[in-house]
C-alpha cells in the first residue's frame, strides 16, 4: 500500500516557516508583506478559493485585501485596479483570480501584473524566465508538487517523470522545473497513448481536471503518484482527484489524495511567493 503524502500538514509547515520570516521582517526591517487578490464576478469556487488565500495570508501575518469587481467590470476598470496595486508599495504580491468572464482577456490582465508582484508567477516574463532556467517567481501548484516530492525525499534527477495535462498554469511550469532538477520528462495530453507512457513514470503527476482519468492498473508499481486534479462529484458534491485513488493506492509507493494533497501546497507556495516579492522589494536592483 502506498504511504499517503500529507499535503495539509506540509503546507501548514510552509505556513509557519514563513510567518517565522514575517516576525522577523517586522521586528528587523519594519516590513508587512502584503497580498492584493483580486476577484471578479460571483463564481462560488472562485469565492472559496480567495476566502482560503486570504485567511493564509493574515494567519502569518500579512496584510490582504480582496478586491472584488462585479462580472460586468470592463477590462479598462480592471486593467486601471491592476495598474494602481502596481503603484501602491503596501503591496507586494498581486493575484488575479481565474477565470474571468469571458468578455475579459486574460492574458492582458496577467500581462499588465508588474512582474515583481505576479504572486501566481503566470506574467509571460516569470514563465519566460522558467523556461530560461533564470530566477523567477514561479506557477504556486508546481512548486508546491516539488516541494512535496522533497518532503518525501524523492529526488527526480535521472527518474522517468509523466506531467499528464499541458496547461500553462500547471502542466507545462511542472514539466519545467522537473526537467531543472535532471528528470527524463514526458508531457501527455489528449492525443497521447496516456495507458503506455503512463506505466513508465517513476513520478507521475496529473493535471487534468478529468475524474478518475488514470487507471490504477497504469500504475508503475513503486511510482509516486501526484493528483493536481480537483472534481466535484455532482452525486455528493464530494471532491474526486484525476487518478484512481483506491486501486492507485494499491501500486504507488506514495501519493498525494484529494482533497489534503496539492490543494493546500497551491496556497501555502502563494504565500511564499509573496513573502518573497516583500523581501526583493527591500533590494529594487534584485529582479
Ligand atoms: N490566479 C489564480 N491563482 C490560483 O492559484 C488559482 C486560481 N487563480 N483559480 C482557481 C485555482 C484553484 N486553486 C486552488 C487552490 C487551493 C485549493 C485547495 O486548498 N483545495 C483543498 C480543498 C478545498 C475544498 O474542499 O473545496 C484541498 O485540495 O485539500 C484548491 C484550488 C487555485 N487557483
């Protein structure tokens, strides 16, 4: 059977070295991060979503604010709120939370975020900068798989790593930073034999957003096995992962379950990124 990967408790962890970091910020430098989330329309995930963010925000002990924008917003209003949390030097780390409606591009949103404050890391010149191998701030989700995969002693230098799923926010960062540390990665998407290259992967993770997409019997036993997916069962509003946990159990060394697996690590890695924006903030030439 294999050992469950406790993401809430390692988030917690993140949590609480971070906000040792932020004691220290105040006493020494008279520094408070701050996280501007912006958030429009009434989508109740995307609700749950900012309540989440911004309670871990003031829990160590940011200042947060929310500003939240009706779906009727025009792009001009919400490109001048980006632009003015830009401007105002309380903030330092400045989330725009997706999606947004439809008559609203995103890509000019998250283009207009200052790179320095991009606390998602999704602004082209962070992505850019990853695929570089440069410093950046980088996706919360992948780096929070990473920091899982550390936590378990897992080193990916010279295993077989399958990134199911291509998106930009998770797919393609996590294939990135798994080819950083000198991981053989294969990226699946929906035209791939997903069953054959899934049975190669020493460490396998899946961001799809499809239930119970991968089978446990494709399971390479012994592989570590991270679920990014994240699905409401309409049956019991219950949430379900991308892989088939039960019989993945069966064949994995370790996995990640859903809820309590990567969700946690995406929040936790936000604020971590926004602790660090705070501190670059004190050195302007540092980015
Ligand atoms: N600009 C932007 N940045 C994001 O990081 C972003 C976004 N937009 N839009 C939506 C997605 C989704 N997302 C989640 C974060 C934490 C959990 C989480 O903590 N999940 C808990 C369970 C939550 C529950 O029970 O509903 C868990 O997996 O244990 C889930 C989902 C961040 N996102």
């Amino acid at each position: 059977m294999a050992q469950l990967i406790d993401g809430k408790a390692v988030a917690a962890r993140v949590r609480a070295e971070v906000k040792a970091e932020v004691d220290r910020l105040k006493v020494e430098r008279g520094l408070v991060p701050g996280l501007a989330v912006v958030r429009v329309g009434e989508d109740p995930a995307s609700k749950t979503y900012v309540t989440g963010k911004k309670k871990a925000a003031e829990e160590v002990g940011f200042h947060s604010w929310e500003h939240h924008r009706d779906s009727t917003v025009s792009q001009d209003e919400l490109l001048a709120l980006v632009h003015r949390l830009n401007e105002d030097p309380a903030v330092h780390g400045i989330l725009v939370q997706l999606p947004l409606p439809r008559h609203i591009d995103a890509d000019v949103i998250i283009s207009a975020v200052r790179p320095e404050k991009d606390a998602d890391g999704f602004h082209p010149m962070n992505a850019g900068s990853l695929l570089l191998g440069r410093a950046a701030t980088r996706p919360c989700t992948p780096l929070g798989v990473m920091r899982l995969l550390e936590e378990i002693g897992c080193e990916p230098s010279g295993k077989r790593a399958v990134v199911v799923g291509r998106s930009n926010i998770v797919g393609k960062p996590m294939a990135l930073m798994l080819l950083q540390r000198n991981a053989t990665v294969t990226v699946c998407h929906s035209k791939s034999d997903l069953p054959s290259e899934v049975s190669r992967a020493d460490i396998l993770v899946v961001a799809v957003g499809v239930r119970e997409l991968v089978k446990g019997a494709w399971i390479k036993p012994g592989a570590v096995v991270i679920d990014v997916g994240m699905n409401r069962k309409e049956e019991d509003n219950k949430l379900v992962g991308d892989v088939e946990f039960a019989a993945a159990s069966e064949r994995a060394s370790f996995i990640t379950p859903v809820p309590g697996g990567v969700g946690p690590m995406t929040i936790a890695m936000l604020i971590r990124n926004t602790l660090e924006a705070a501190i670059r903030s004190l050195v302007p030439s540092s980015y």
